[in-house]
C-alpha cells in the first residue's frame, strides 16, 4: 500500500497581503486577462481572480479545513515567517490563522525564504517559535528552492522533516525518503502547480504518476496543494483537488498519513 502525505503551502492570506507590498496583482490581472482570451480559463474565473485583490481574505484555508477534516485527510500547513516571491504577509497577521488551524488538529511548518543562508534558516525556526509559542514540525521552502547546502543547514537547526526536493524538469521526484543528520528528506512527488491546469489532463497526469510510484515500490508521496486554489476562481485545480482526495479515500491501493507518523514508521524501519 502506498501512503499518501498531503500538505499545503499557505503563499496568501488577506488582499491587504499585497498592497503596496508587491507586483502579484498586476501579474494575477495580466495572466488572468491571457487565460481567458486562450480559453484556458472561463470569464467567471478571470473575473474572481481579478476581483480577488478587493476581498478581505485571499486564502481559502477554513473550506480546505473542512473538507480533509470530512475525509479524513491529516494534512500539513506550511506558513511564511519571512516576505519574500510574492509572499508577503509578516508573522504577526498569520497568527490568528495559524492558531485556529493548530486548534483544529492539523500540524504547522514553515514555508522558508531562506534556502542558502546558516542565519537566515536559523532566525526563520526562531521567529516561528517565538511568534506562535511551538516548534515548526518541518519546513518546505518556497517555490521549492534548494541547493547542496539547504538539507545540511536545516538538519543543523534541528528541523525534523523538510518536504523540499522536486526536480522542476521532471515535474516532481519520485524518491523514498532519506535522512539528513537527524532530519528526514520528503521529497516532493506532485504539485498542483506543474499538472495540467484542465480537470481531466490533471486527473490523468496523477494516475500516470502514481503508477509510476506503483512500478518503483515506493511506500510514501508526497503531494501539495495551495490552499487559495480551494475555490470557484480556481475551478479545476479545486476539482482536481476533490477527486484526488475522494479517488486516494475509496483505493484500497492507498492511504493517508502525516508526516509525523511515516517518520515514526520509517524510524521503526530503521531500528
């Protein structure tokens, strides 16, 4: 049986995020306006997507809550400490947040910015500690960025998982977890972002790669979805999202895990 590990990058939480902050809105217009008029998008979606920037909130993290809490699904939220790539929300605004999504019983880490920097890495695990009164269970950087010294660093600080390695060319990684120091390496095995963003080429790009996990004995994968995607902007990806979790819920093939508990199994394992 394969287990599936589902977590969430939290890259947006209010409009205000970004006023004054950054360029995203000017991006999301532009690239919203391209979709539609390519049809890769419906007009509805372009226009709550350009709309997005008036409402109050620009996460959908409480719908997305309710739902894997309804499957079953123990799923990780990774939030920012620090600005950076279009992420732009200070610690202090996500503590409101992160407080209701501890209390509901899913586990919280950090979504890093410092990738290459021994400081940098450092001060982002104690400004969570210091912000939100607990230990990050794990990290995964932003726009998945590493290099030959992050897993090292990060392993130094005393992370206990980080879920960061994807090989962009290949569109994922396809690889069983393994330990740096005391840290254990997730490799990341699929991204809502780098699928087809139409509901059944998504569906059919996830089978393939699932299959290929099957044929390769893989025991974990590791799969991310952006919680801001749970929504009528996003209609597909939020489709794709449902029937992913629905498909993996009735497979006697598969089942959910947390990090948490592989790590304690793999832990077993390893003696």
């Amino acid at each position: 049986m394969i287990k599936i590990i589902i977590s969430h990058d939290v890259d947006h939480l209010y409009a205000r995020d970004h006023w004054f902050r950054d360029l995203v809105y000017p991006k999301l217009w532009i690239r919203s306006t391209l979709k539609v008029l390519s049809k890769e998008i419906t007009l509805k979606e372009c226009w709550l997507r350009c709309v997005s920037c008036l409402k109050k909130e620009r996460n959908c993290i409480s719908e997305l809550m309710k739902f894997d809490k309804k499957y079953g699904v123990p799923s990780t939220y990774f939030f920012g400490v620090r600005k950076g790539l279009g992420m732009s929300y200070f610690p202090d605004e996500a503590r409101k947040i992160v407080d209701v999504v501890s209390k509901n019983g899913f586990q919280i880490g950090i979504h890093g910015i410092c990738f290459d920097s021994d400081i940098g890495i450092q001060e982002e695990y104690q400004t969570f500690e210091e912000k939100y009164g607990f230990k990050p269970c794990g990290i995964r950087m932003h726009y998945v960025r590493y290099d030959d010294t992050t897993f090292v660093k990060e392993a130094k600080v005393g992370y206990i998982f980080d879920t960061t390695e994807f090989e962009k060319d290949k569109k994922g990684t396809q690889k069983m977890p393994y330990k740096i120091g005391d840290m254990w390496e997730f490799p990341l095995t699929i991204m809502d972002g780098y699928l087809p963003q139409k509901l059944e080429l998504a569906k059919q790009e996830t089978l393939r790669k699932l299959q290929e996990c099957k044929n390769k004995n893989l025991e974990y994968v590791s799969i991310l979805f952006h919680d801001y995607q749970f929504c009528s902007a996003y209609q597909d990806m939020q489709g794709w999202y449902r029937w992913l979790i629905s498909y993996i819920k009735e497979s006697p093939e598969y089942c959910f895990i947390s990090y948490q508990d592989a790590i304690k199994e793999l832990e077993n394992q390893n003696g």
